[in-house]
C-alpha cells in the first residue's frame, strides 16, 4: 500500500492551486480543516472516493462528508433544502457542522454508503475553502487517520497516518477545534443529534427548536442495532493502550492509582494541574472546566500516550456539558466504551 511518494504542500496560493489540480486528476489530498485534517476527494467522482477508503482502511459502509466553499452549491447535492436546515445554516455556517438531507442525484454510492442521505458541510477555515475552489469540485472527506487511530490535528500526525498512501497533504497549521464537527440529521421527523462537536445540543435547539440525541452519542449501540451514523458504531479514536475512564474524584482518583503495580507502562490522562498529585506518569487534556481546551488537546494527547509507550490509561471524566458532549463522547470511543465508576 504505502507506494506514493506522499508531496507535503504549504499554506501558499501555488501549492493550493496544486491540491486543486491533484484533486481534479481523481487524486487524494489531506487538508487541513477548523475540526480536524481530512482526507480529500472529489465528491462527484465515484472512483476517486473509493480511494479514500482504501487510503483509510474505512468500513464501506461508513459514508463521507461532503465539504463546499459557498452555500449556493448545497443545493445540487440535495433534493430539497427545508426552511429548518436553511435557518441552522444561516446560523451556523460555515462552521464545524454537518447537516444530513436526502441526497440527489449526483451524489455516488460511494460518498452515501448506500444511504439515501448525504452529509454536507461549509468548513469556516480560508485554507478549506480555498482548496475547494482550487479543486472546483465539491469534496468528500473524512478525517485523515488511519480507520481507528485518532483523528489528526496537525500536519505530521496526518504525514504519519498517510505517508506513502495518497498524493500529498496540505500543511495549514493546528487545527482550531480539535474534534470532529457536530453531525445532525434532518432527513427524518424529528431533527436528531448524532455526533456531538463544537456547535452544541443548546446551540441546535435555539435554532430547531426540539433535537434528539442519538442514543450511540453517550453510550453503545446495543448488539444487534442499527447506527443512524455508521461512524458512530465503531471503536474509535483510540491509541494502541487499554483506555478506562474513571468517574470519580480526583482523592478517590489518586488513591486506587496508588494502588497500581505497574507503574512503569500505565499512565493517568488528567487535567492540566492534577499531575503534581497523581502518583502515575501523567499526560494533561486542559483544565478540568475548560470543555474547549479539552477538546483542542485530546487527539493529540491520546497520540502522546503511545508514543510514551503507554499500555494501560486511567482517564479522569470530563464534564459532559455543552462542548464536553464532544469530548466524553470521543473519550468513551478511546475506551471501547469502558468506564468505572468509584
Ligand atoms: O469535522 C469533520 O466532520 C471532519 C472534517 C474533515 O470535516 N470530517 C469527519 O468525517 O469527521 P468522518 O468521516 O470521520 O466522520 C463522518 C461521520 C461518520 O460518523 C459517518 O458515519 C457520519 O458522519 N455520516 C456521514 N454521512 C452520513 C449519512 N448520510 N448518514 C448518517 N451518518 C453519516
Ligand atoms: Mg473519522
């Protein structure tokens, strides 16, 4: 697999106008976005979208965002805009949301996964929008990991998961957000969350009025159940250590940490401060009331464990509360869905 000479590109009007051309010819280009880097192909070319799941390792049943540069060409990817999406758009875009309509016609089966739906979203970073004028096209793309390992936040975490396997990758700097964009769907009665990010719950409700949380948002699917977002059934985010979180306080923390043998390969992820306390080797995820931070950090953070050789991870529970919705819920993933309570 890891055949291409992989070009790194910068943040200059040249190498944007390169991504364009590679991204035109049917190839792929990891760009960087205000959530996370992703993993770039022409949206409207089947065969150059089926390479980004080889590129990925992604589940073909797992389908793919759409990313435009100008509201106006939503309206060619959908059957029908409804008065409810233009109002959350008008708010919120461009911005890290994801809005799921019925698709039209000129969406292929690749980019839905078979659905009947299409995932669409207007990024708010100049450099997204840029390249997707570059390319003329609109884009699909899921964030630039390998399928299981954290969605990366910069250009070398992205080099690392994609050297060898696409054309290049856009070099624009950190990511903004840090965690993936906010994903809602509009294509059945009731709008339904089901990917919590920066625009949150609250923020959805001023605009729609009543939203439903998918019940794969803060816990697992039961066996056997269908996920309304394929993404979300998965595990996910995760570094090669065993993850658990750990509801508790930080005293109750500390002291079944004392506890641990191992000392050398389990590690504590914690809020920034905590690691003068915690007897364990520590890597911090921001403040403990700083939801947005915590957001910005994790990936990174979740990578840092492995490259420090982390075997076993206690994590300290974020807050679940506005953008901590996103954070617990990329955590819980990390952890396979283990969690303890003390
Ligand atoms: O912030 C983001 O959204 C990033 C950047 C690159 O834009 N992209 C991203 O893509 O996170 P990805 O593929 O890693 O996650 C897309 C999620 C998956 O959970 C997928 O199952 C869901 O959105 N999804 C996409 N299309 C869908 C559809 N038609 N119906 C239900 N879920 C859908
Ligand atoms: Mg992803």
């Amino acid at each position: 697999m890891n055949t291409l000479n992989t070009l790194l590109l910068h943040n200059t009007d040249q190498d944007i106008a390169r991504a364009g051309e590679i991204l035109r010819g049917g190839g792929l280009v990891a760009i960087p976005t205000e959530t996370v880097y992703g993993l770039a192909a022409n949206a409207l070319d089947g065969q150059a979208v089926a390479k980004i799941f080889k590129a990925k390792g992604r589940p073909q049943d797992n389908p793919l965002i759409v990313h435009i540069s100008e509201l106006s060409q939503w309206n060619a990817l959908v059957r029908e805009i409804p008065p409810q999406a233009m109002a959350l758009a008008k708010s919120y875009w461009p911005g890290p949301l994801t809005i799921i309509l019925p698709k039209s016609g000129i969406i292929p089966d690749e980019v839905s996964a078979g659905l009947d739906t299409v995932a669409v979203r207007f990024p708010s970073m100049r450099t997204t929008r840029k390249i997707i004028d570059a390319a003329g096209v609109p884009l699909a793309a899921p964030s630039a990991n390998l399928s299981g390992s954290p969605s990366p936040t910069c250009a070398k975490h992205t080099m690392n998961d994609m050297a060898g396997r696409i054309e290049a990758v856009l070099d624009g700097g950190d990511c903004n957000f840090g965690v993936e964009s906010t994903v809602v769907t509009l294509a059945g009665a009731v709008p339904r969350l089901l990917r919590p990010g920066a625009v949150t719950p609250e923020d959805l409700r001023e605009v729609l009025g009543e939203v439903e949380i998918d019940e794969a948002v803060m816990g697992k699917l039961k066996e056997g159940a269908k996920a309304a977002s394929p993404g979300m059934k998965y595990k996910h985010y995760s570094p090669k250590a065993e993850v658990t979180i750990v509801k508790s306080d930080l005293e109750a923390f500390c002291k079944m940490a004392e506890k641990i043998d191992n000392k050398e390969t389990t590690f504590a992820l914690c809020f920034d401060g905590e690691e003068r306390t915690i007897p364990l080797k520590c890597v911090t995820y921001g403040r403990e009331d700083d939801s947005l931070t915590q957001s910005h950090r994790l990936f990174t953070a979740l990578r840092e464990l492995d490259e420090q050789g982390a075997e076993k991870v206690y994590a300290r529970c974020p807050s679940t509360d506005g953008v901590g919705m996103a954070v617990y819920n990329r955590l819980l993933r990390a952890a396979g869905f283990n969690v303890i309570e003390l």
